[in-house]
C-alpha cells in the first residue's frame, strides 16, 4: 500500500496527465456543476431561552448584524480519499443544521465578500476561530460571515443547551459535511429567497478554517471544490484558507465521532487559489502517549502559479497554534499568530478577485523531518527560515510553541523572555529597540504578511512590553 506521501505524488501526477490531455487548449476555464439546492430551505429559529453558542458577543461591530437560522436539506455522503476523487454512498441524508450570519447593517457597506467557516468542535463545542482571529479585519472590510454546525456532537450539544430553540436540528452523521457545505454555499453564492444573507448576493465566496476546520477546508478544497459550481458553470468558492491543518486532512467519511477521523496528505491541486498558513507548532508536530499530531513538514508540497494549481504555504516561524492556557506550564505566549491569519486572508482576496499572485516565502528549515519534526534554530533559540517577522527577527524572547502536560498543551505557546542584560547589551535602551523593531515591522508588511492596519497595535504592545523587561 502506497504512504500518504506518495498517494499524494500519484494524484499530482494524474492531474497533471489529465491537464496534458486536454490537448492546446489549456487556458479554457474550467466548469464546476452546478449543486442542486432544490431541498434546501432557510427556517427561522425559535426563540428559545439559551444563547447560542459561538456567538459573536463583543466581536461584533455596532454596524453590524448578527442573525441565526436552521437550514434543511438532503445530504449525500462519499467515500474516497480526501484528495479525491470521491464517490456517492448514499443519496438521502436529511439534515436540519444551524448557521450563524453576521454582515453589514447598512446594504451599502457590504464589500461583495462572503467567508463560509464550518465551526470548529475540538474544544467540544463550535468555535468560529477564524472570525475570532479576523473579526475587525472583515467587519472594516464590509464582509459578510457565515458559521455552519457540521458535526454529530453540536447536534447533541445544541439541544441540551436550548431544546426548544434548536430541537429541529438533525445531524445524523458526520458524513453529511460536504454536502450541506456545497448546498449552504451555493445558495449564498447565488442568493434568493433560500439565502441567510437577506436579499445580499455577493460576488465571491471563501472557505475558511483554522485547526480542526482548517483541516475541514483543506478536505473540502481538494476532493469537492472542483464539483461545487453555480447555474453558469462558476465555482461556489472563489478561494480557499485552510489554516492550522498541520498536513493533516478530515477523511471523506468521518462517522459519528466527537472528533473527525483524519488523515495525512500533501495538498493536491485546486481549481482556484488556495493560501495554506502553518504556524510552526503544526509544522513541527508533536506526539504523546494520546494522541500525534503528524508534522506538516511531512507533507509539505511546492508553492505554484500554474492553471489549476494556485496554491501558497506560509510556515510562521515562531507561532503556535494556540496562544495560551491556564492548564498548561508557562503563561502563555505574545507571538500574534492571528494577525499573520488576517494578512493570508488579505493576499487570498487580491489573487481570487485581482489575479495579483501572493509573494512566496521560504519555508521553515528543518533539522530532520518525520512523523515528529524538528526545526534548527538561531543562537535566541528560534526557528530559522519561515516566513519571517521582527518577533523573531528583532526579538525579545524565545518562543517556545509546545508545552507540556499532554495532548491539550502540546497545541499551546509559551515564551522565555531574555534577561535586562541580554536586551541592553542588544539594543542599548528601548527606543533602540523599537527603532529596530518598527523597520522590520515596515519590511514584513511590504512584503503583505502582516497588515498596515495592524501596524499600530503591534508597536505599541510591543514598545510596551520593552519597557517591562528592560527594567
């Protein structure tokens, strides 16, 4: 039996056969079949005495609205690798599951731009991270969100925090993902009556995830996106940001368990653009008697601009997956793996709508590469090569992006700042410091992996924490 490695290379290559085949006329686009979404229905919720879970709370602007709904369909389920191509199993699956939207008040601030997030469940409830990470990136934007509930235990979840509010919902198995992630976002792709977002029809439509939906995405990119198209042949999905994902993938038919079965593979190729963000603790991957997380540098693949292949990696040295946990050692870590998120999502949106093709960035070097990677480090103990930022470029720490006990923690930062000595002996005085800071901080968003809009948040939570360490 092939390893995922080469599974992954015998897709590659078949695309490519299949690419040559078409004979000269190569720059033809291609058509994505339309989803039938003739069972989807959009059903108001009741109006229960709960809360629903991931709502936006004080993320969500003034300007803007937050709306909640059940959508109603038929699912079909799949079997096949999660680089494709699948198959039908079975071709009626009903499903009642719920989705938060939230968009512009005003029809006038709507940027055209909607990003479609299946909520993410390993903390055993949905999250909506990437709106989390990117809430005043998007809300400045004019850009509308969607969360969709995907898995078996939200079902169970949601009922038991409010059943008459979500008594309706029906999530029978895992499996279903796809189908109700194809039909919910051709029907906001399209818009009409069946639409959550209200008589707003946008004019593109992103797949966002990070962590377990991140691996969630990266699934849905290769195995259904090139069979997710509109009534005029365009894709439901104009771009795809699988965030976190580490190289691993959700299997095509994850059952009913709390936690998605998951497999491991280097991205194939995809129809539209697709910007893959690893912070290096997914690069790295860990292993503990409980559970491994495989290192994405297993399967990490080139970048490329050809037709059909549009596809970025961007390995963030010095990043953890998670920021920090009051369970875990140390007190957590000030690496702002979110805002390098809102950059990525920013470079997607330029190469979907502009055809402006995102800079490339080296990766992350490695002292060996495994199921468990380990990467070389400057002398301050942080990873070389990545994409690079002055965090670890001019830094006042050494990041540490796995802590200890067990699986929980292996997923959460620390860091270990440098003693007043080592900081003068560096950078003379705190403005030295910021000096050298803010051109580095300039260079990196030159280069578009951080946001001019970020610019002054990022100097002066540095510039503060400076103060503190030089004493």
């Amino acid at each position: 039996m092939l390893d995922s490695r080469h599974r992954s290379a015998v897709a590659v290559i078949a695309f490519a056969a299949l690419v040559a085949a078409c004979g000269d006329d190569a720059t033809t686009a291609p058509t994505f079949p339309a989803v039938d979404v003739t069972s989807l229905v959009r059903r108001e919720v009741p109006v229960g005495g709960g809360v629903p879970q991931a709502t936006a709370g004080d993320t969500l602007a003034g300007d803007y609205v937050e709306e909640e709904y059940l959508m109603e369909g038929i699912a079909s389920t799949y079997s096949g690798p999660p680089t494709g191509p699948v198959t039908k199993v079975v071709d009626d699956v009903p499903y009642v599951t719920r989705v938060l939207v939230r968009y512009p008040r005003d029809p006038g601030r709507f940027s055209g731009r909607v990003l479609v997030e299946p909520f993410n469940t390993s903390s055993f409830r949905d999250r909506g991270v990437v709106w989390l990470q990117t809430a005043p990136f998007l809300q400045t934007e004019g850009d509308a969100w969607i969360g969709v509930t995907v898995r078996v235990s939200s079902d169970e979840q949601l009922k038991e925090a409010d059943p008459e509010r979500y008594g309706a919902v029906r999530i029978t198995t895992n499996d279903a993902v796809w189908d109700m992630l194809r039909q919910i976002g051709a029907v906001v792709k399209q818009g009409g009556a069946q639409s959550p977002l209200r008589g707003r029809t946008p004019s593109y439509v992103y797949m966002v995830g990070y962590s377990q939906s991140g691996l969630d995405t990266a699934t849905f990119a290769m195995a259904f996106s090139s069979r997710t198209g509109t009534a005029d042949g365009s894709p439901v999905f104009d771009g795809y940001l699988p965030a976190a994902h580490s190289g691993s993938v959700t299997s095509v038919a994850p059952g009913s368990t709390i936690l998605a079965t998951f497999e491991h593979f280097a991205m194939t190729p995809v129809p539209v653009p697709v910007v893959d963000i690893e912070n290096q603790s997914d690069v790295e991957g860990f292993s503990d008697p409980l559970y491994t997380s495989p290192s994405g540098a297993e399967v990490r693949r080139a970048d490329s601009d050809a037709p059909g292949d549009l596809y970025r990696l961007y390995e963030i040295a010095g990043a953890a997956h998670s920021q920090g946990n009051p369970n875990c050692e140390g007190n957590g870590t000030s690496f702002p793996t979110f805002r390098f998120v809102r950059a990525a999502l920013a470079l997607l949106y330029r190469w979907a709508e502009e055809g402006v093709a995102p800079p490339r960035a080296d990766r992350i070097e490695a002292a060996s590469i495994g199921t468990v990677s380990v990467m070389k480090v400057d002398d301050d103990g942080n990873a070389i090569g990545g994409v690079r930022s002055p965090f670890v470029d001019v830094p006042l720490s050494r990041f540490v992006v796995s802590v200890e006990p067990g699986p929980f923690c292996a997923f959460t930062g620390d860091e270990i700042p440098f003693p007043p000595d080592v900081l003068r002996a560096r950078y003379g005085d705190v403005d030295g410091f910021v000096s050298r800071f803010e051109e580095s901080l300039d260079a990196t968003i030159r280069a578009g992996f951080l946001l001019e809009a970020d610019r002054e948040e990022i100097l002066r939570s540095r510039a503060e924490m400076a103060r503190a360490l030089f004493g």
